[in-house]
C-alpha cells in the first residue's frame, strides 16, 4: 500500500482543487515551458480552435528566435517541440484536420531555422521532425488535401532538405497523394532537373571553399545538390509507386556495383518477384575488391537464393558468411533451417571456429551476442594475451557478464582494460582503471586457483613497481 507522501494521482487529489491550483503557480514561477504548459491546458478547456491558436502563437514565437540552441538546450527544446506536435495530432486533429494539417506544415517549416541554431548530437531534433512528416501525411489524407496542391507543397519542401529533415516526407506523403499525385510531384521534380542552370562568368562565381583539386565555387555545389535531390525524390516516389525500373533508373551505371546499391536494388527485384534478377545484380559486385562486403548484401543474396528455391546454396553461403565475419544472424538463420540434433552439432562446430577465429575481439563479441558466457570465458582464458584493453566498449560489458560465474576471466579483462591505461599513461581513464582494480580485488575472493595466471597481489605489486611514478592513479584508490 502506497505511502501518503508517494506522488501519485490519488494522493495529489486529496490536496484539494485550490491548493493544487495554488501550487501549480507556484512551480510555474519562472519556468516558461511550465507556463506555456498551463496556458495551453486552459486553452483546451474552452476548445480545440483555443488550442489551434495557441499553437500557432507558439510556433511563429520559435520561427522568430535566434538564440543558439547549446547541448545544454536540446532537452528543452525538444519537449517544447513534442508537446506542440502532440497537441496538434492529438487534440486539434480530432476537430479540424484541416487546420491540424495545416500547423503541422508551420512546424515543418521551422525545421531549417532551428538546425540552423541547435548544436544536435544526439540526432533527438531531427527525429521529432521525421515524426511531423509522418504525422503530416496522415493529416493530409484524412483532410483531403487537394493532391495537386499537395504535390507542389512536397516539391518546394523537399527543394529545402538541407538538413534531412524531409528526407522521409515523399514516403509518408504518398497515401495522401496517391497514384495521380504522385505523377504530379513525379513530373515536377522531372521538370526542375531539366531546368538549365545558369553559367556565370568566372568573375561572377562565388568561391566557398578548396579542395585538393582547387577552387569550390557556389554554383558548382548548387548543381550537385540538385541532382541529388532530384535521384533522391525520384527514387522514393518510384518506391511509392511500385516500380522498380525507375527506380534502378535512378542509380547510375557507375554505383549500381557498389555492394550496398546492389543490395537496395535486389531487395525490391524480390520484392517484384524477380529473383533471378535480383542474383545477378548482387552478383555483378566485385567482392573481391571490398575488404568486408555488408551484411545487407548478403541478407539479400540469401533471399534471392531461397526466392529461387536454392536452399542448398543459401545455407552453404550463410556458412560462408558466418565463416567471414562471424555474425549471430547468419548462424541463427542457419541453425534454424537444420533437422532436430542436426543443429547441436553445427553449434558447438560454430563455436569451435569463433574460439580459432583470427581476430578475438570480433569472437568475444560473438560469444557475448549469442550469449555463451562459457564459451567467452574459455576464449578469455586461452587468449587474453591478445586482448586490447582499449575497446573498453566490448571489455566493460565482457567483464561484467563474466564477473558473476567466471570470476578469473572477467579479472583477466579488467585487467587487459588496466594495463592500456596506464602504459598508455591515458590520465583520462585513470580514475576507470582505478574502479577495475578495484572489481579485480573482489573478484579474486572468488578466485579458487588462479593456476598459471598471477594472484590479484603478485599483479598489483608489479603494477607499482612498473607504474609506481603515476601518482594520478595511485591517488584513486582506496585506502586498504
């Protein structure tokens, strides 16, 4: 049973309609996304149109700022974002899809004057936009939206996808546009590429850059935008509309080798029904030429084989893959088409190969996928000579999944992770390797034999004889 101080909806009830209300000044004060919040609840309450208006307001007010946008104000400016998205496709939307359409185009439109002034490493901004393009064709197909309109709407917003904020809009669009739509905004992007571009005397070019090659001039770059644009629009419109031709039209001859193109332009070969299609076009990559061709072109090899009905050949080449690069996917996918015991034996026969493979890092990442703590621990043991310790990002989570059942191994990669620190003398790191040492420590209570490995004392004083000047380390210690 909850406590009466626990926050909860039935407890805040028991305060009463004045003191809540008295509170919620009091935590508004000074905070406007709280005070935006409460405005627009009040707002609600009379109507959506309230609602519509409010948001508007609210959209114009951030179209018009020109405050840098810090990591430090991602975080506010997206919930501001999301709560204004949210308002349109959950309340106003409900009334007047019209209007809701049009306020998801405005917060479209402010998509390039915020990226403009936002420092977004996290990609969380770009993703609430591709949300509002999703949501935008949603809105246009249940308001009816004129399609020619509509297509025009999507041209000159796609014109300006400098950020790649609408780099989803044609597909979400295409419902809503429909077949005769989709032609128009078809014929349009057709009918922009073919506009001459104007060449400009060299005294008028406007250079924006160096390259190894020279000048970069502005017009140049224009020109190259352009046609990206346009195979980019193209492409998904074709996607849209189900053909395939246009959309291997797209690809230039040059790049339809290329493993990933290759791949993209197989998948939708299968998906037409055209497999035998689909095998050439993934045959005609040179793989020989690609230290690591990608798994989604050998996902897609696998599909087309078994869209032939050569299952022989696609289990054999997911063995070869899982050979290459030792990917759980294609060991999975080949375990799973093998008769009952069958599969046993290929597994332990999988595991024997990962514990040989050449680099230990990519089998340690295996048996951690998989999961086979056994399986990690024994490769540990055999090969933590080879262990780097500074891909902390597989060490850390190594160790931790071995700590629990094999103790020894999980010490072995705490200290893989120690020793690059501190002969490394990576002063950033220190106080981490401080933090392993210490995890060593409790660890060799748990440690019946430490056999041919050196006990956590013989390993700690070799430690300070060899690394005993580093003072910045030592100094993060506990005091035993």
């Amino acid at each position: 049973m909850a406590a009466k101080t626990t926050l909860n909806a039935k407890n805040l009830e028991a305060l009463g309609i004045q003191r809540l209300a008295e509170l919620l000044i009091e935590i508004s004060t000074g905070n406007a996304t709280h005070k935006r919040r409460l405005r627009l609840e009040l707002a609600g309450n009379h109507s959506s149109a309230e609602i519509a208006r409010e948001v508007r307001k609210r959209l114009s007010s951030i179209g018009r700022a020109r405050t840098f946008i810090d990591w430090r104000k991602v975080k506010a400016t997206r919930l501001d974002l999301e709560t204004q998205r949210k308002l349109i496709v959950e309340t106003v939307a409900k009334d007047d899809p019209t209007e809701a359409f049009e306020l998801i185009w405005q917060f479209l439109a402010l998509a390039e004057s915020i990226f403009a002034r936002s420092d977004d490493g996290s990609g969380t901004l770009i993703q609430i936009f591709h949300h509002a393009c999703t949501d935008a064709g949603v809105l246009a197909k249940a308001a009816a939206i004129n399609k020619d309109g509509l297509a025009e709407k999507v041209f000159m917003a796609f014109q300006n996808n400098g950020y790649g904020q609408f780099d989803s809009l044609i597909t979400a669009m295409a419902p809503a546009l429909d077949g005769a739509g989709l032609e128009s905004l078809k014929a349009l992007f057709v009918a922009w590429s073919k506009e001459p571009q104007e060449k400009l005397a060299k005294k008028d070019r406007k250079i924006i850059g160096w390259s190894s090659q020279g000048e970069i001039y502005e017009d140049e770059v224009f020109g190259r935008h352009k046609e990206r644009t346009t195979s980019y629009a193209l492409q998904a419109i074709a996607d849209a509309q189900g053909d395939v031709d246009a959309y291997i039209a797209q690809q230039p001859e040059k790049t339809r080798t290329a493993p990933t193109v290759a791949a993209e332009i197989a998948k939708r070969l299968i998906s037409a029904g055209r497999a035998k299609e689909a095998l050439k076009a993934l045959d005609s990559v040179d793989t020989k030429r690609h230290n690591e061709v990608p798994f989604e072109w050998q996902l897609a090899r696998v599909e087309a084989l078994e869209a032939l009905e050569r299952e022989d050949e696609a289990q054999a080449f997911r063995w070869q893959c899982f050979e290459q690069s030792l990917n759980d996917e294609h060991l999975r996918a080949y375990l799973k088409r093998l008769p009952d015991f069958d599969d046993l034996d290929a597994e332990e026969r999988a595991f024997a190969y990962a514990q040989r493979f050449a680099n230990v890092h990519h089998a340690l990442y295996f048996f951690l996928r998989w999961p086979s703590g056994t399986e990690a621990a024994k490769l540990v043991m055999k090969r933590h000579i080879e262990l780097d310790g500074n891909y902390y990002e597989l060490m850390t989570p190594a160790a931790e999944e071995l700590s629990e059942k094999h103790p020894l191994a999980a010490t072995l990669v705490l200290r893989a992770m120690i020793d690059f620190t501190l002969e490394s003398a990576r002063s950033s790191r220190y106080k981490h390797a401080a933090r392993h040492l210490s995890e060593c420590r409790s660890l060799a209570k748990q440690v019946q034999d430490f056999g041919s490995i050196s006990t956590h004392e013989t390993y700690l004083a070799n430690l300070r004889r060899v690394h005993g000047r580093k003072s910045g380390f030592w100094g993060l210690l506990p005091t035993p």
